[in-house]
C-alpha cells in the first residue's frame, strides 16, 4: 500500500486496459507449454513425462502438531507501546537456522529492559508461544539515523545491545517482544528461524523485502521520504534499523501471522523461510511440495524469482494469497552488519543505479523495459491497479477450491477486495491452462474493471493459486458484523476465505495439484 508510481497501470499517463502491452508481449508470447523440463525428487509422474514433486518431511523436521500442542501464551501482544522510541530494536539477522546466533540492537530511555521470544502459530487460540526470555539488560539510549546521501538511505547505525543464542528455538516466525522495568512501553521485532529443508512440506515465505519497502523509520522508505513525496524517498532501503509500524511488527501482523495461524492449526508439514534465504539458496525449495506467497509480496530479486520458477516447474505448487506479487525487481546489498542487508530498487530511475551502470539486472519493475518479465510468467496473473475497496464476487461456485463454503454463483463478499488486486490479462498469458474463481467489478481511479481470483495448472503437475485481492490474509481473522476492524470484512467474508485457504493448503500439501485438480 501507499504511494504508487504514477506509471502503473490504473494511474496518470497509464493506458485504460492495463499494462502496456508494447514492452513485454515478445516475452509473454507462447508462454503456455514452453517451460523447461526438468525433474525433480521422486514422486508422481506429471504430465509430458516429468517426475512431478512428492516427498515426505525429512528427519528432524518441525512436528507442526505437536508444537501446536505446547501451552500458548495470550499475553504475547503489545499492550503499552508507550511514548515514541521508548523502546525500539532490531535483529542483525531477517532469519537465522535453528541455534544460530543473533546480535540485537536496543535502544530505550529506560534503565533496563528484557527480551522476550514468542513463536507465532495456532496454539488453541493463543496465537503465540513463549520460548525464551532474557535476564533484565541495561538500557542505553542510542544515536539518532545517519542517512546515506547519494541513495537517500537511513540506517540505525547502533552498537550491538545483545547476543542472543537460538538453540532450542524450533523453526517458524518469531516476534521479539522488547518490555522497559518500568512497564510503560513495549515493542517487537520480527525474526525467522528458517527451516534447514523443505522437502516435503508447506513452504512460508515471509515477505521481508516488501516489509522494508514500506518501513519509514527514520522518515524515508521506497515511496517518499522526508518532503513526503517521490523525490524524496530512498532509493534503497536498509535492515538495520527498527520498523516504525505495528509497534515493530511492520507488515507481518496483517500480512502474514494469520495465515501462520491457520496453517500451524491444520498440523500439515510446513517450512519457514524468507524471499532472501530463497534468494541466497538455489536448491532450498526443491521437492517442497507447495511455496507459499503471503499477502503482500511485491518485491523480489531475480534469483527468488528463478529459483521459485525452477521448483514451480519441478512440481510444487505456487500459492498467491495477495496481490501485486513479484512486481517490484530489486536487488540486495551487504552493510556493515552483514550481508543481503539493503535492497536496492532505483524504480523508474534505474538508469542512475551504479549497479545496472556495471551491468547489474535493472531495480525497476519486472514487466518494464529494459528486461521485460511480466509476473503472468511467475503466477498468471497481473497487478492492475491501486486503490479499491470492493466486494469479491463468486464466478466459478463449483470449483472445487470452494468445497464447503456454500457459496453460489454471484455471491459477494463485502470489502474483501483492496486494496490492491489482480486480474487475468489477455496480453500476458498465463503458463498454463487458468480458471477464474472470482470476478469482482472494481472502479479504480475511475476505470471501470475486474478483480480476479484463478486457478492454473503446469505440465510439471503443479498447481497455482493466486488471490488477486491484498487482503485475502487479512479477511481470515474477519469476525462478527465488520465494522472499522478488518477494513469492514464480516464473519462471512472470514469463514469463506479460512475455507478456501485450508482446502488449498490440504491439496497443496500432497503433492503436484495438477495431476488430480486439473482446470475443467
């Protein structure tokens, strides 16, 4: 969300039917039955002869059920965020393995302070598990942000406040909770310890990089900067630094933790790693049985996007439960903390990048010139536009995704679509055969259009799902009558997305969707 380039589609200067075709036909023409061969562990033959992905959780493996089965912690949650920069930190590390080190960087007006780990996942409700707790630590008050002059970006730039040694942590997503002595502020910050394989199990992906983006501690991020406008806004953006919303939690609390929630309580085999861990490990996703893209997921490296690809057209499904996914090109860069620790996306000013100047890939957005990509390669569908708020209209009642949710044909889900979505485009094909679940009229800066949910299916066997609305995360913890929460989503709306999500995620986690989910 936020601020959007006035050049995508929907917006000033953009044409009326969507992405501009000139710059990215050549690429999408003959997509359908072109993609490598390939194979992949051993499992179900696919379609065309290739040996589809089908594993089993390999030894040492998160034991979902039994995790879930702990005693949860409700008090997990921020409750006195207390006055600005009371207490605020980050981790020197978006995710580390199981026992791997981390430094923490501080900084509070408070005497002292302690660390609390919460482990997110189901927990009979609880939503959070506590894990560890550190003794109390002395607080310092830390240096204010130095901002880098030529991209504009602004890092903490702290002394290491603590070590922090992980062994005993289990694999999953992790908020940190910060509390000062005196007990009058709180706030989190965000870690992943990552899963050492995925072979056979349910792939989360958490969005760091997106997270980032968006984040404006210390007064710039990807969008505007200290003006409040575009030409002010950094052109690449660093992790060392704390996260300004959601008390430190950025966009995992809406974006990501309830979809956790609801995987952890359906005890199928999951995974936990980030788009950069993706990036940085070629083979880590192969004989994963399905990867999954949580609700807002714009920014990638080409190396994510590859090697996605590449298990994609192994067998292993693709599931998009947002919208404007993979849109955004960036690339990532070491700091004094570490590496892959700046993601750099110069956007419609790629040429000033130095690392497209040495002949690095372009930051700007992956359908544009000069490398053309349009996401319909990764998912089939495209990001059309910014903002709506819309309800999401039934179109395919007997697919089987909507198994048990009751749903007829033309009924509507009040809000559910926004604020950003997708739709099927007929000048970018999809790679494969593609249902359209949904068709949602939306108006969006007056241009009269559809959202669109689909289904599609690979030769490889594998199946991919892609929401097309950016709340579909947010809509499953909707309860009661809507009002302000959830941005209005209803019970109905909740009730109807947890059905579809868990039918998705318990096909998906089998194996190659494709092979018994084919398009009708």
């Amino acid at each position: 969300m936020g601020s959007r380039d006035e050049r995508e589609p929907g917006g000033p200067g953009a044409r009326s039917r969507g992405p501009d075709r000139r710059r990215v036909l050549g690429v999408a023409a003959g997509l359908a039955g072109a993609w490598p061969a390939g194979t992949g562990p051993a499992g179900a033959q696919a379609r065309g002869g290739r040996t589809a992905a089908r594993t089993t959780p390999g030894a040492g493996a998160l034991d979902v059920p039994a995790e879930n089965s702990l005693p949860g912690d409700p008090g997990w949650r921020v409750v006195r965020p207390g006055a600005p920069h009371a207490v605020e930190g980050y981790a020197s590390r978006t995710s580390v393995a199981p026992g791997e080190p981390f430094d923490l960087y501080v900084s509070t007006r408070s005497g002292s302070y302690t660390v609390s780990a919460y482990r997110m996942g189901w927990y009979a409700g609880a939503r959070a598990r506590l894990v560890w707790r550190s003794a109390p630590a002395p607080g310092t008050r830390q240096k204010a942000p130095v901002v880098d002059g030529p991209t504009r970006t602004v890092r903490a730039d702290w002394r290491p406040s603590m070590a922090v040694d992980t062994t005993g942590w289990p694999e999953g997503c992790y908020l940190l909770r910060l509390d000062t002595a005196d007990g009058r502020a709180q706030s989190l910050v965000p870690l992943t310890v990552r899963s050492r394989t995925t072979a056979g199990r349910l792939v989360v992906v958490n969005s760091v990089a997106t997270w980032q983006a968006y984040n404006r501690w210390g007064g710039a991020d990807l969008y505007r900067g200290g003006t409040g406008k575009k030409d002010s806004r950094s052109l690449a953006v660093s992790f060392d630094r704390p996260y300004a919303a959601r008390h430190g939690a950025g966009q995992f609390s809406f974006f990501e933790a309830p979809l956790i929630a609801l995987a952890e309580r359906t005890g199928l085999p999951i995974a936990y790693v980030t788009g950069i861990d993706v990036a940085r490990e070629p083979g880590l996703l192969l004989g994963a049985t399905a990867i999954v893209s949580l609700g807002h997921d714009e920014y990638w490296s080409p190396r994510q996007r590859r090697h996605v690809m590449r298990a994609r057209d192994r067998g292993s499904n693709l599931a998009v439960l947002g919208a404007n996914c993979c849109y955004r090109r960036v690339r990532f860069e070491p700091s004094s903390v570490g590496p892959d620790r700046t993601v750099v996306c110069f956007k419609e000013d790629y040429e000033a990048d130095p690392g497209y100047r040495a002949g690095l890939p372009p930051t700007n957005d992956f359908r544009r010139a000069p490398l053309p990509q349009p996401e319909s390669e990764l998912h089939g569908m495209m990001y059309d536009g910014y903002p709506v708020d819309a309800p999401y209209v039934v179109a395919a009642p007997s697919h089987w995704l909507l198994a048990g949710t009751g749903a007829r044909y033309g009924d509507a889900f009040a809000h559910l679509v926004g604020v950003e979505y997708d739709r099927v485009h007929p000048d970018f094909p999809a790679p494969g055969p593609i249902e359209v679940i949904a068709r949602s009229p939306v108006i969006c800066k007056g241009r009269r259009t559809t959202a669109e949910s689909a289904y599609l299916t690979l030769p490889s066997g594998a199946g991919v799902f892609t929401a097309g609305t950016m709340r579909w995360v947010e809509a499953l913890d909707a309860t009661g009558s809507g009002g302000k929460a959830n941005h209005g989503m209803d019970g109905r709306a909740g009730a109807f997305t947890r059905a579809v999500t868990e039918n998705l995620l318990r096909a998906f986690s089998r194996g190659p969707a494709g092979l018994t989910h084919r398009p009708v």
